[in-house]
C-alpha cells in the first residue's frame, strides 16, 4: 500500500465483509508529540482471542468469512516501519478494534495519502454502511458522518451527481480547516 | 430429495436479493469495483474515482455503485464488474484509470462490452 489511507479502506472493507453495519474512523495526527494514531472500529462479527491472536499473521486466513488475510499485516507491518504498533481487540458477537500508531516524524512512516477519496469510495460504495469518520490534529477536529449526507439530501439517491459533489466539496473544506491535505 | 437446510435458504434468499437489487432499486447498470487487499494495493481505489467523476461529470442518475472483496485473481487486479439490468455481468482486469473511463462511457453509458479488457461473466456477493 502507498499510504495509510489506502490501509485504512482496507480495514474497513474487511470490516464490511465481517457483516458491519457502523464503522467509526479515528485518525488522531500529533505533530508536536510526534505520534499519529489510527483508530478502526466496527460493530461486525468480531473475532475470538485464538482468531486475534493469528489475525496479524499473513499465513493465516478463515476463508469463510475472508475477515483475515494480509490487510492487517501489512498495517501491523507499516506501523512498525515507524517506530509504532498495531494491536486488534475483538469480542464475538460485538465488534473488532484495530489500533494503529505511528511515530509522525519517522523517515520510514507513509504519507496520510487521500483521506477524501476513501471516505467517499467507502460512503458510496456501502450505502447501508453507518460510517462515522473524525480527525484531529493538533487540537483541532473535523468530524463527518455519513447519517448526515443521508438526512442533508433526503430526496436524493446516495448515488446523485450533486451530492458526490458536495460530499467531496464538503471533506475537502472540512479537512483543509484542520490543516490537513486532503 | 436432500432437505433443505437453513444455510441453503440463506444461499437462495442472498441469490434472489442480488439479481432483484438493480430491478427493485430503479436502476438501470451497477459498476462494482473489486476492493480487496490486493486490488486496493493495485489501484482500486482511483477506479472508484473516476466512476464517481463520470457520474458527477455526465449527471448520471441511474447507475449503482458498489464494491466487494477479493475474487481470487489477485494478480489481474484492479478489476471491476459491471451489469447492465437483463444482462449478464461482465468482470474487466488490469485495470487503470484510462480504461475504467473507456468501459464506463462505452459499456455503462452506451452498453458495448469493451471486449478487449473482459476477462470473464460470473457475479459475486455485494456487501
């Protein structure tokens, strides 16, 4: 993966196939404490301790449920590069939580990449999925909601020309507020 | 006969579900982009992106978007399937950005399968 935003659309894909219906994003950039967080939740199947545990190994897969493969080790790998962890919590029955961290400033830690592209290919492409997306960044914070698109162009299909525009338009603002290239 | 078993009906109900979704929903073609961890890691992701272009771009309102998971041919990643209602699906391979524009204005848009990207007819589950 180029970047940690292209890491991040794959967790929550794993998460969708993991029968999600809410997906919460954190993404938590503390320049000045040179520490970036990623937080991933999902109130999917979730895994027991034995599948967790074997989740961050690469040559471990449960092919039924495709929850696991080399999305996770390949975060867990990246996050390592920087000097950070990852580490997966997940309970049968209420969910999965993947935690990520970087060191900000590590030579080896990849670019953010495009936060917005994600967001919206994961809010188009999973219309049923409730997706709740906040960033922060040194103290300031953007936070997005896709009940808000919902309720925002009620009339409209989720799939309208005018409202992929505004969504874009509106992560964009959103994002450029807090500092952040989207 | 072999009894029907709870997972058999689940299998037809999510059969059923699949090939009804594009009639019941009022649309006219669903593009579906393969977004597992290989074909996020090959480009998937700007195929999505130029798909929601098109629609912004040509004010599109009848076309369905969805993605699914890897389909086992991780090394012909991006791919995308696309279906035009009473037709069947059409899976494209080694995609990039040019050809996803090309198989949107040609088989989408105008319902030519731009053969020369096909790999296959098949459909998969949509989450």
């Amino acid at each position: 993966m180029e970047d940690l935003s292209l890491h991040i659309l794959d967790i929550v894909e794993n998460a969708t196939a993991a029968r999600a219906r809410k997906i919460e994003i954190f993404v938590d950039e503390e320049p000045g404490e040179d520490r970036l967080t990623i937080e991933i939740r999902d109130d999917g199947i979730g895994m027991d301790k034995e599948v967790s545990r074997k989740a961050l190994d690469p040559f471990f897969t449960t092919r039924s449920s495709r929850r696991v493969g080399l999305g996770l080790p390949f975060m867990a790998q990246a996050a390592q590069e920087a000097g950070g962890s990852l580490r997966v919590e997940s309970k049968i029955g209420k969910g999965t939580k993947v935690i990520a961290s970087f060191q900000y400033h590590h030579i080896d830690r990849k670019p953010l990449g495009n936060m917005v592209e994600t967001v919206v290919t994961l809010l188009f492409g999973n219309p049923e999925l409730e997706i709740l997306y906040t960033h922060k960044k040194e103290g300031k914070s953007f936070a997005f909601s896709s009940s808000w698109v919902k309720n925002h162009f009620r009339d409209r299909p989720l799939v309208d020309p005018e409202v992929i525009r505004e969504v874009e338009r509106h992560l964009k603002e959103g994002l450029k507020q807090i500092g952040v290239q989207g | 006969m072999a009894k029907l078993t709870v997972d058999d009906l689940k299998r037809i109900k999510e059969e059923v579900r699949s090939s009804t979704v594009l009639r019941e929903g009022g649309f006219r073609a669903k593009v579906n982009i393969h977004m597992g961890t290989c074909g996020i890691a090959a480009g998937a992701r700007k195929l999505m992106a130029v798909v929601l272009k098109e629609i912004e771009e040509e004010k599109v309102k009848d076309v369905m978007v969805t993605t699914s998971g890897c389909a086992g041919l991780c090394s012909r990643e991006p791919m995308a399937t696309v279906e035009i209602l009473g037709k069947p699906p059409v899976k494209y391979c080694d995609l990039n950005e040019e050809r996803m524009k090309e198989i949107f204005v040609k088989h989408v848009l105008n319902g030519e399968i731009v053969e020369a990207y096909a790999l296959a007819r098949g459909s998969e589950t949509t989450y």
